[in-house]
C-alpha cells in the first residue's frame, strides 16, 4: 500500500488535526508555498526602513538576509513550540508592516537604524511582561480600533510606493521621469493581470512573480544594474549588530509600543482565526503561549539585525485554502526561511530590483492591508454611537504627518517621533476615542451627532409600532391593510 501521503498523529500529545504529519516531499513543498506567499511581505519592510536609512544596497541585503533568517527562527519557534512559548499552530512569523512607518519616523528623527532596533527590543520585553495582562485589555482593541490602525498603516506606505515608482532617488536626473512610471505601471499592471488568472497558485504569488517580470523588463530596457550582486559573500551567517549598538530613547520607546500592542492584538486575532480554521481548540493558555512567542522573538530579533515580528495573516488564509492544516509544514517553511537568511546573496538580488518595480508592486501590496483593515472597519457597527467619529478622526489625524510632514516640527522632539508616524498617532487617537465614547458613555445618547445620523436612514422604533399589519406605502400615500389611505399629521402641528 503507497503510504507516501499518509498522515499520521504526532508523536506525542493529543491527537489534534495541526499534529499530523506528512511526508518529507509533502512537508517541504506545502512549506515553501508558505514562504512564496509571505516572500514578497517580508522583504518590504526592510527595503522601506533601510531606503530610509540611506543604506547601500549591500547594507540593504544584509537586513534582508537578517529578517529571513530571524523569520524563520521565530516560525519554527511558534510551530514547534517550547514550554510557556508557542501556540503549537501553523502560523508563519515574520516582519510585520505594522511598525513600518513608525520606524521610518525614528529614522528620520535622527535616531537613525540604531534607535530603531533599541526601540524594538524594549517595547518587546514590555509587551512580554504584559502578556499575562493583555487578555484584559485586549477589549480596549476592538475592530474600531485594530481597523483603524491597519488602514492607516496601508495609506501612510503610499508616499513610499510613490517615491518607489518616481525612481527612490529624488537627485537623480530620471527621478518621476515617464521612463521610471511607465515601468512601475507595466510591474503594477501585471499584478492585476495575473491575479485574474484562473490558477490560484499563480494567482496568489501574482505579486512576487510580477516582480520578476518587472525586472526582466527592466534588464531589457537598461533600467537595472545588478553588477554589485557579486560582491560579498554567497553565505554567512548574520552578524549581531552589524550596523552598531542599539540605542535607547525615550520618544521612540513609546512609540514602538504603541506598535507592540497593535502586534498583540492582530497575533490574538490570527492564532483564534487559524483554530478554527484547523478546527482545534485554542483556549487563553496557548494564545497567552503565542503571543509570548511573538515577543520574545521580537525582543531577540534586533540582535541579528531585523524587527518586530508577528504572525502572517496571508498565510492563516493559506492554510484555509489548501486544507492543509499541519503545524510541521509551516515549521519547514521556517526551516528554508533560515536558509534564506544566510544566504545574503540573495538578499543582495532582491535590493538590485529597480525600485520603479518596487513601487508598482507596493501600490498593490500597501493597498492591500488599507483594504484590510477597510474589511475589518466594516464588521463595526456604526448605528446609534459615536463608532464613525472614532474611525473619522483617527484616520484624519493619522494622515497628518503623511499631508504635512513638517507638521510637527516646531514641536519638541519627544513629541514629534511619536506624532510623526501616521500609525502611533491614528492608534492614540483611535485608543482614547474609543475608551471616551465606548467605555465612559456618560452623557452619551441615541444620536450623539449629525455625523451618525448620516451613516444610513434611520427610522424610530416609536415610528415602526404605530404601523398596522397590512400597512403599505403606494405613491407616497400609506395605505391600510383594507385599501383606505391613512392620513400622513405634518411635524408642524401641535401634539397638544
């Protein structure tokens, strides 16, 4: 009997659908459809902070090369699991975009990539400490809030895909030339080509493969110059802190836990999201269990040069494609992600791609978490409370760093790293508003402002009883269940 696929139950423990195990060929190649899912997700971040930080492509590589390998560790880690640290579930780990544009304010506030990877490991030893308290504050996180956050993070990194497309450099001479736009359109344009291709695989990959499309274009045409991919070594391991010690400032602190606490709860919402897509029982133990994970491999990750991490919601959709549920694929995806990571070459490769490639691809990419967290605004209920001014007025005051970007430059310096990233100031504002109007609801009433009545027609329940069955409206006439009109009282005259 050919029992190459069968699966059969861990070893030890329960017999839970995440313990089977497959094949070796199965296992490896379900686990790198994993890592082509997340690829492109996961070298974004670096590209954006290191541009930011005016690194060389070479620089730019080795933190590519970081944030693989410390992605794979931190998978393997959450799949395999060890006492008190991970969920033992098939979450893929990497480089979230959530701190993204926090992280670029600390950068361009002088504090440069050292501030940045100080700032990462104190936020994530508090967000460790506070792990056994988040279950009791995860409520001051609803959609409202976590909705409002993600979108911010997806339209705070359109100046990035913009700058991306324009050609990254603005000194140079063919910076927003029609040369530089035309082919981050063409990369753009593949993208949506292939994501209405009827084979899903090349359908979810349509971002990484336009990429490659981008590039070959590029080559053609002059536009890319991949002469220095040789230069350094074709393996080694990732050197700790090889940009420098970290540094430790206050500001930045506070921010990157701003971003801490948006990690934990979208790590809650995907470890919940995945059992019971695996159909498994996920009780506050093991999400207490995988967010400790997410925090100790943050807190660890800055060593060797990369950044907060978190669980990958792409891949949580991954798994409810394909079916397959087993925790030991997504470990071996985190076993090639490893392997990626000492191999700098490659990252060296992925930081020659023509940035005008970048952008096209980043419009669709940043759009896509904007257009998440839109998906989660749209679960809120915005009837009779004050839900659309929290999400107004926190996207507004997010996007006032992005309109502006020397708003608050007369401002102390503390204060401007806060307020400078979109995200830190639509997540305070989102926070307070929330506990304002949701928690205290003091003073609070059916119709607290014009804004929520114009949120859709609403009709009084007062209004509703005194229809009788059969009432009908017929050319702006109601009519009784007998055929006779009922006449309409104007609301100018007297009740009395």
């Amino acid at each position: 009997m050919n029992t190459k696929n069968k699966t059969r139950p861990a070893a030890s423990g329960p017999a839970r659908p995440e313990d089977k195990r497959l094949s070796i060929g199965s296992t490896f190649a379900y686990g790198f459809q994993h890592v082509l899912t997340m690829y492109g997700g996961i070298i974004a971040p670096p590209l954006i902070i290191g541009a930011a930080a005016g690194m060389s492509s070479q620089d730019i590589g080795l933190l590519i090369a970081a944030c693989l390998f410390v992605g794979g560790l931190a998978t393997i880690l959450q799949t395999i699991g060890i006492p008190f640290f991970g969920s033992q579930l098939p979450l893929v780990q990497g480089v979230s975009f959530a701190g993204v544009s926090t992280m670029v304010a600390i950068v361009h506030g002088g504090g440069g990539i050292q501030a940045v990877f100080g700032s990462v490991i104190v936020a994530s030893l508090i967000g460790l400490l506070i792990t056994p308290l988040f279950s009791k504050i995860i409520k001051f996180f609803p959609p409202v809030v976590t909705g409002t956050v993600i979108t911010t993070i997806g339209l705070t990194l359109m100046p990035v895909a913009a700058n991306w497309a324009m050609g990254g450099n603005a000194a140079a001479p063919t910076y927003g030339s029609v040369a530089n736009i035309g082919l981050a359109a063409a990369t753009m344009g593949i993208v949506l080509l292939l994501s209405k291709v009827g084979n899903a695989a090349i359908s979810r990959l349509s971002i990484l493969l336009a990429m490659v499309i981008g590039t070959v274009i590029a080559l053609v045409t002059g536009m890319a110059d991949f002469s220095k991919v040789g230069q350094g070594p074709i393996v080694a391991f990732p050197t700790p802190f090889a940009f420098g010690a970290p540094t430790f400032e206050i500001a930045s602190i506070v921010s990157m836990l701003i971003v801490i606490l948006v990690t934990l709860t979208e790590t809650s919402a995907d470890i919940i999201a995945v059992g019971e897509i695996v159909g498994t029982k996920v009780d506050s133990k093991r999400i207490g269990n995988g967010l400790r994970a997410d925090m100790l491999s943050s807190a660890v990750s800055p060593l060797f040069n990369s950044f907060t991490q978190s669980a990958f919601a792409q891949n949580v959709g991954l798994v409810a494609i394909t079916g397959i549920k087993s925790r030991f694929v997504v470990s071996a995806g985190g076993l090639i992600l490893v392997v990626l990571g000492v191999l700098p070459i490659l990252g060296r490769v992925v930081a020659a791609v023509p940035t005008p490639v970048l952008g096209g691809a980043g419009v669709v990419l940043f759009g896509t978490v904007a257009a998440s967290g839109i998906r989660t605004l749209s679960k809120v209920e915005y009837r009779n409370n004050m839900n659309l001014i929290i999400v107004a007025a926190s996207i507004g005051f997010g996007m006032i760093p992005i309109a502006a970007p020397k708003f608050y430059d007369q401002f102390p310096s503390w204060f401007s790293t806060i307020f400078h990233s979109g995200i830190s100031s639509a997540a305070l504002m989102a926070i307070v508003l929330n506990v304002l109007f949701n928690h205290f609801k003091a003073g609070n009433s059916d119709n607290q402002s014009v804004f929520v009545a114009g949120t859709g027609r609403v009709v009084s329940e007062a209004d509703i009883a005194c229809l009788a069955h059969g009432d009908r409206f017929e050319n702006g006439k109601l009519i009784d269940a007998e055929g006779k009109e009922v006449p309409l009282k104007s609301s100018t005259v007297s009740d009395h």
